[in-house]
C-alpha cells in the first residue's frame, strides 16, 4: 500500500534545453531544483512516476540532527534552520514543527555511546544532553519499561512526508522549474566527453548538466553509462495509527520501536533496525563493500531472492534509449509491507502505555532506503563525465537533510561555494575505498 502524498499537475510540454536536468523528484531532487532555479537556472523536473511518490514519502518524518554521523552534522544543522524557516518562505505548510527528539534505552555501553556523541556534537554547536532514568519518567509518565538513560535534542523535530516534498515543488514551479511527472529519463547523450543531452520517454532536452537523485534508481541508471555507484537496497516497514493519547510531541526511539507524532493525531511506527534485504545483481556486485555493515545489522534483517534478483537480471546493463525501459515499467517503487513487524510494533507500544492499548493501523507501507557503504550520502560531481552530477545513497536520512542537501548540490552543479564543506559527500571515496571512519552516528 502507498502512503498518502499530496499531488500536483505537471508541466505538459517538454523543454528543447534547460541549463540543468534534475532526474528523480524525491525531497532530494525537489529541494535541488528549487535552489538552482534560485540561483536564476533554468531546470526540469524529471520523475518517472510522481513528486515525492517513494521513499520521500514513506519515511519517517523526522528532522534531527541527533546522532548524525559527524560529517552530517553540518548539513543536518542548515538542514534544520532552512525546515524552520521554509513554511514563510514558500508559503506553504510543509508539516515542520519542532517538537524535538528522545531516544531511550537499558543499555550502558550504548548510552555511553551517546554521551560521547554528543560530546563531539557539541563542538558543532548541536546541543543534546544526556537524561537519567528519572528526567525520562518526567517526559514519559505513563510508560511501563524503565529506561536507565537517554538523550534528547529539543531543536530537532518533525515534518509530513505526504507534504513536504509537493510543497517544495509547487515553490520550484514558481520560480520557473519544468516539473514532468510520468516522464522516465531513458538515458544521457554525452559529447566530448561532457553531458549534451538527457534523452526521456518523451523526447530529448538539451543540457550541459545532469543531477542525478534517484535514489534505489541511481546505480542501475549510472550502470548503464558505464559508472560505478555502490549502494545496498533494503526494504523497511512503516505505518501510521489511528488517533491516539499525546506520548510524544516530537520523535521517540526505542531499542524496539520509534515513534513520531502525526498532524492527524496519530502516529508514524516503525521497528528499529528491521527490513528486509533484496538480494539484486547490483547487491551481489558491491557484496564486499557492504559485508561490514550487513555483519552489524544481519540479525535484524530478513533476506529474500525474489522479483527484484529477476528483474535486475533481464535489466541488464545496457538497454535501448528508443524503447520501453525499466523505469517505465516501474512508475513507483512500492514494496508490500511487513505485515508482521506492524502487528510486533503495535503490541509493543500496547505494552508500553496502556492508553495506547487500543490503537490500531490506519495505514501500512513499505519502503526501499538506498544506501552507502559508509552510510553517509553522495553528493558530488563524476570525473569520468563532465557535467554529471549525484545526490544519492542517503541511507535512510535524506528526508531531515533534504533542504540542506539539495542546495549543496545546488551550489556544486553552479560551481558556488557550497553552503557546508562537500568534501566528506565526495563520490571518488566510494570507487578508491576511503569509506568515512564510522562516527557513532545512530
């Protein structure tokens, strides 16, 4: 089942040439394309299904810089400021309220974890504090669990997947930017070298730059320009509840659970950690980069051979740009959920608060999150082609960091001083293997 997400109307006619092509309407691509035409580019818009319509509408919700790996840290911080300020500057409702988050937990080495963290965050002028055992009970009175300790960021906070990504894309539409829904890019024509043209299902634009935010969608379509871009796909499971009690404001994070509230009076679920793993050709490819991070994460994930593997085998690594390709045949990513994780989540938070005892499932979706060896996204130029550009592998994140991360490539694609150092988001560490140290991110 898909999540709600608001929809808007696309352009009709295809542009002959703009100054850059945006692949790929997610939070990502949205918030590129709304500050490239900022910066007085023309742009189009292209999404082979519909704004927002995959993972930038089925993740959680939240807006945090709280356990950040630290080269995220400045990013999730403009991130944050650019969130507060958004609703009066497009003047839309994107859901923003900043309503902080609390993650709790009985473990010591875990919360020393945390208190280091936010050590190290708070040279970045990131405020979290540590919370003893009776600072949560304050928080959280009706809960039945105990916790020994926490940690909590009051600035951060939530926004509406369902409204965020649309409302930054009718801003976009006001400064100029060709929004083409249903419209699959095939492909690009380079010449000398260089990005010349980005061929649709639809027709050819013109175009000297390409930025490329397509999230499960990116290394299939740099395959097929003979690039390499290490990502892992793993599907998780999301839903919303019925309207329930106030728990939380904000954003709450268990061993077992997270929560956030909802506008509607409800709340976003999800179990922590769990999902499930796709075994694709383009998985098995990057097994070795990945291997430490599925040995962290194994017991948690389920692991299927299924359509995906399938698909990705008849894909191949070459396909025709006068033809029907996969992206058409795939409009919208839309994995079933896990039905059981709901059922698991839903009698874990009845056993946590009785008044949420008799909450139930309005909605469930499941959800593909592309991501990095290191987990920290890439947001950089290609060397090997002159005018392409990524913003990818957001492992799980790209929806807080969305804003800052699309102006930073913004700033990249036009050459401006970015506005937070680029360098940890550099693509060439995925290709030469100076993966980012871990950095006690969550």
């Amino acid at each position: 089942m898909s999540p709600p997400v608001d929809r808007i109307a696309s352009d009709e006619k295809l542009p002959e040439a703009v100054d850059v092509v945006v692949i790929g309407a997610g939070i990502i691509g949205v918030a590129a394309a709304y500050h490239l035409a900022k910066k007085g580019r023309s742009v189009a818009l292209i999404e082979k299904g519909h704004v927002g319509a995959e993972q930038s509408s089925r993740n959680w919700g939240w807006c945090r810089q709280q356990g950040r790996d630290r080269h995220e840290i400045p990013l999730a911080r403009v991130a944050l400021e650019m969130w507060g300020g958004l609703h009066e500057e497009i003047g839309a409702d994107l859901g923003f309220r900043r309503k902080g988050v609390l993650w709790v937990s009985n473990d010591p080495k875990e919360l020393a974890g945390w208190e280091r963290w936010a050590d190290v965050a708070r040279e970045q002028q990131v405020h979290s504090r540590m919370l003893s055992r009776a600072e949560i009970a304050e928080r959280l009175p009706t809960h039945t669990e105990g916790w020994l300790g926490g940690m909590e960021t009051p600035s951060d906070g939530r926004a509406e997947p369902s409204m965020a990504a649309p409302a930054l894309a009718k801003a976009a539409r006001a400064l100029g930017v060709k929004i083409l829904q249903n419209c699959a890019a095939r492909g690009m024509e380079t010449k000398g070298g260089a990005i010349d043209a980005v061929v649709t299902e639809r027709g050819r634009i013109r175009t000297s730059a390409v930025l490329l935010a397509g999230g499960a969608w990116s290394t299939l379509f740099c395959r097929r320009h003979g690039i390499d871009l290490p990502q892992a796909m793993v599907t998780g499971t999301a839903f919303s509840t019925t309207a329930a009690p106030v728990i939380t404001e904000g954003g709450l994070g268990t061993p077992g659970y997270c929560m956030r509230r909802r506008e509607d009076g409800g709340y976003t679920v999800a179990l922590r950690g769990r999902g499930t793993l796709n075994l694709t050709p383009e998985g098995l490819r990057y097994a070795r980069q990945f291997w430490p991070t599925f040995r962290t994460r194994a017991a948690k994930l389920k692991i299927r051979v299924g359509k995906p593997f399938l698909d990705g085998l008849m894909t191949g690594a070459s396909w025709s740009f006068d033809k029907e390709t996969v992206f058409e045949r795939n409009r919208v990513l839309d994995p079933a959920p896990d039905m059981t994780l709901v059922e698991e989540a839903l009698t874990m938070l009845g056993q946590a608060y009785p008044e949420l005892a008799g909450v139930r499932c309005a909605e469930a979706w499941g959800g593909t999150i592309d991501s990095t060896p290191d987990a920290v996204p890439v947001i950089s130029g290609v060397d090997k082609l002159r005018g392409f550009y990524l913003a990818t592998g957001f492992s799980g994140h790209g929806f807080g960091i969305g804003p800052a991360a699309g102006r930073l490539a913004a700033d990249i694609v036009t050459g401006d001083t970015p506005v937070v150092d680029a360098h940890p988001y550099r693509y060439t560490r995925l290709i030469d293997g100076t993966y980012l140290a871990p950095a006690g991110a969550l």
